[in-house]
C-alpha cells in the first residue's frame, strides 16, 4: 500500500457506496473534480488546473477517468489502476466535457458536482448536459462523516502525535521570545512528531489569545501572559490532527484560574454529552449551558466543534441549529473558548469520536492551564 493511501479494496467499496446514494437521491451519477471528495473516493492528490481531470461515478454502471493525456501518470498515485477503473484521457482541441457528459449517460440527465469544482468547469459541463448539475454534497458527506475503522486508527495517530507536540510547547514559551519564534519551533516539531505537513498553527499571546483565529506575530511573550496555542497538520495517509491547549507565562490571577476553570468545565460538558442520536446541537449546547450559568457565554464566539478528517474542516459541524443525530464513527473537534478582547483568551480542543455508547478522544494532553514557571 501507498502510504499516502488505503488499500484498493476500501475504494472500491466507497465508490460501490456513492453510486448506490446517487442512484437514491435520483441522480444519474457524480462528477468529481480534485479536492477531498477524489481523495476520499480515489486516493488521488491530483490538483485542479484549467484542463479538466474527473471522476465520473455513474448510478448504474463503471466509473471513469476524464483527464488530461498529459496527466496520465498521475493515477499511479491513486487506486485507479489497481481498481481497473475505465480511463478516457483528451489532448488539447478535444473537448473533455464531451467524455464526461458521455460517462454520466449523455445531455438532459442530472449528475451532481463537487462542491470544489471550479466555475471554469461547472459552466462547460451544464452547457454539454443542458442541466444545472446540484452539489454532491448531501450525497458525500453520508460516506465521510462516518469515518471507517482505518480511518479512525489513522486520527489516533495523528491526535497522539499533536500531542507529543503540545508536551514540547512549554519549552518553547520563553519571556522575550515573539509568537513567530515559537510557532516556528512549533512547527518543526509537528513534523519531527510524525506529520507529513503542517496545516496551521496560532500562538496567541496576552491580547493576541482573544482573537480566536490570530495566527501569530512578532509581539514578544512576557510574563503574566495567557498563550493560546492551537496546532494541527496532516498525518499519513492524510488525516489531520487538531488541537488546542492554553498556557500561563507564570501563575494566572485568581481571577483568570477560576474562569478558565469554567472553561474546562464545559468542555467536559460537551464531551459528557456525545452519544450515537444525540444532535450536534444538543452537544454544543452543553458547553454554552455551563458558560451561560457563569455569566461567560458572551464571550464563547464560536461554534463548539468541526468535523474532521481528510479536510481540517468538514462534516459534521457541533453548532446551534445543526438537528443531525450524532452516529458511531463520526468525528468532530470539541473545543469551547472564551475570549476576552483586548485582554487574553483560552480554547480547549480535543478531536473526539462517537463510540457506541459514548466519546472517544484522541488527544490526551492534560486540560488544565498550564503553567510555564518562570525563573
């Protein structure tokens, strides 16, 4: 096997998967241009450029390759080959569309796209089928939220590998040093930790840490700071990790232990309450309730959680509104935070998945605030 990908057979038993759902939601087929939705189905890492490469997944029938003949040794790094998947490849002056509109049964039928492709290709492909294609959305993420055993064993490790990241942060949060140093150190270890690549991290130092999305500057750490350092990146075959813990530069103010003894209250709440057919919603109201009663929830700015995998950010979304009963298998960050402007923030985030009777987490680094001693 690949090491950037699963055996062939979990393919074909995703493609086998997605045709079954097309042909329920009363869809000739799916185009699928690169992005997430290739990989999942295909392994494949190919990128999007203005020739057009799909995977056409018809309701009934075998799937074909579109792709570029120049293209062509790209599918040694997907499952294509090993599947014996049909490969209709075009040379400039031929008209891709063409053998896509052919490979989902011809003008006048309704296929669903990728919510990746490109208007470049989107426009072509509704003028060769005369339809407006609809998202695939509805129809992927049914397959992708509820991740498979592989696929669950692969976030364990890379949640265990973001941890051993978090265990060296302390290290890194020297008075004088600035947030870019540290998330430089941050990120070498990341992929000294196992990781194929960084996805992103945030050092949000003192004022910095209220601003959930900070990244990091060149403001330098100081004692008394409150250091929020969210981390993840991808880990073979490109399952990501996702993290958050919060630092003290020196001991935390009274004041700043005891609210972020709140914080940590309603994470656990949020974990407390993940079980198969409870609602997103309900969970993310768990953790709103416990800051709500302190008289934090208004500085709880964000939804509780996101979906992951393949993608940082996907389905399902663990926020106010979102009635979708929780089912084994999914896997979603939980990660509640107060922010104070102007002053300091804090995020716990763990990345769980939904057992049969309950969560597993597969981050581990202790919850608490941790105090980096200064001498």
């Amino acid at each position: 096997m690949d090491a950037d990908r699963f055996e062939a057979t979990v393919y074909a038993r995703r493609l086998s998967a997605a045709a079954s759902l097309a042909a329920r939601a009363g869809l000739a087929g799916l185009v699928i241009t690169p992005g997430y939705d290739l990989r999942y189905l295909l392994g494949s890492r190919a990128e999007t450029f203005e020739r057009l490469t799909a995977l056409v997944v018809p309701a009934v029938g075998d799937p074909t390759v579109v792709l570029p003949r120049l293209e062509l040794a790209s599918l040694k790094d997907s499952a294509a080959l090993e599947l014996g998947l049909r490969v209709r490849d075009w040379v400039d002056g031929e008209d891709p569309y063409a053998l896509v509109g052919a490979a989902s049964g011809g003008s006048g039928v309704t296929v669903a796209v990728t919510d990746s492709m490109p208007a470049l290709h989107l426009l072509p492909l509704a003028a060769e089928l005369g339809v407006m294609p609809v998202l695939a959305t509805d129809v992927l993420r049914q397959l992708r939220m509820v991740k498979e055993s592989a696929e669950i064993e692969a976030l364990r490790a890379a949640g265990a590998a973001i941890d051993r990241v978090h265990a060296r942060v302390p290290g890194f949060l020297v008075p004088g040093r600035t947030e870019a140093d540290v998330a430089a150190d941050i990120s070498e270890a990341i992929v000294a930790e196992g990781h194929s690549s960084v996805a992103f991290v945030i050092v949000g130092s003192g004022p910095h840490g209220a601003d959930p999305h900070h990244g990091y500057s060149d403001r330098a750490l100081a004692q008394g700071d409150i250091v929020v350092v969210d981390i993840g990146g991808s880990y073979a075959p490109g399952y990501h990790s996702d993290s958050t813990r919060t630092y003290s530069i020196g001991e935390p103010s009274p004041l700043i232990a005891q609210q972020y003894s709140i914080l940590q209250a309603a994470q656990r709440a949020a974990f407390d309450a993940v079980r198969p057919g409870v609602s997103a919603s309900e969970v993310d109201a768990a953790a709103r309730d416990v800051l709500a009663a302190a008289g934090l929830v208004d500085y709880f700015v964000h939804r509780t959680g996101h979906g992951i995998g393949l993608s940082v950010h996907e389905e399902p979304y663990i926020v106010a509104g979102n009635d979708l009963p929780l089912a084994a298998g999914m896997a979603f960050s939980i990660e509640p935070g107060i922010y104070f402007p102007g002053r300091w923030g804090a995020r716990i985030e763990d990345i769980v998945v939904v057992t049969a009777d309950g969560a597993l987490s597969v981050n581990n680094q202790p919850h608490d605030l941790v105090v980096v001693p200064v001498s």
